[in-house]
C-alpha cells in the first residue's frame, strides 16, 4: 500500500463519523452528505478528517455554524468549510435573494414581453 493511502488503513467511515458526532450535529451530518456523496466512501476520508480537524484550532461552536453554513449553500467540501472559517462567514446567516424584480423601471421588459 502507498505510504498515502497507509495512514487511512486503520479508518472506517463509523470511526469518522464518531469524532464528528462529539463535535455536533451539523457536523456529523456534512461527513455523512461527503461521504455518501462519493462511490466509495474511502474518497471522502481526507475531506472528513481534514473537517474534524478543523475544531482544533477554530472551536467546535464555530466549526458547528460553518458547517451548517456549508450545508445551507451545498458545498461539501474541506475547502469551503476552510474558507468560511476563514472569512468568518460562520457569523452571518447567508442573506435570502429578493423576491420579483431587484428595482422597478420601466426599462425592464418581464416576461410577457416576449411571448
């Protein structure tokens, strides 16, 4: 086995989801969406892992907001969740898109226009 892939051989995706539970819920279930997300679970271990360690130096309450943050936007990724601690964007909620046409004016055509 290449030295890579040595370091994984002892890891199940039980053993995974079990460190991700003591960190929360939403952690728990962003490993859960990567790794059945994947045709074979083993693909998702570095990304899982890398997440779980992520609470070493940013705290487990913040990891828990940026992973349901992750989970909001639908990115399942290592580097997402990286990159939300990062900009702390685990402290705002995502803003909701306006509903209908962003100004009026009558510039701005709508649908039946075209039809």
């Amino acid at each position: 086995m290449p030295a890579s892939h040595r370091r994984y051989a002892g890891m199940t995706p039980a053993a995974i989801r079990r460190k991700a539970d003591k960190i929360g819920p939403n952690t728990a279930t962003l490993v859960d969406l990567i790794l059945h997300e994947k045709p074979h679970p083993e693909q998702g271990f570095r990304a899982c892992l890398g997440i779980v360690r992520l609470a070493r130096p940013h705290g487990a309450d913040a990891l828990e907001a940026a992973c349901q943050r992750a989970h909001e936007i639908g990115c399942l990724s290592y580097s997402s969740v990286k990159s939300i601690l990062r900009n702390n964007l685990h402290r705002r909620r995502p803003e909701t898109p306006a509903e209908g046409p962003a100004i009026p004016h009558p510039n701005i055509r709508g649908a039946n226009y075209f039809n």
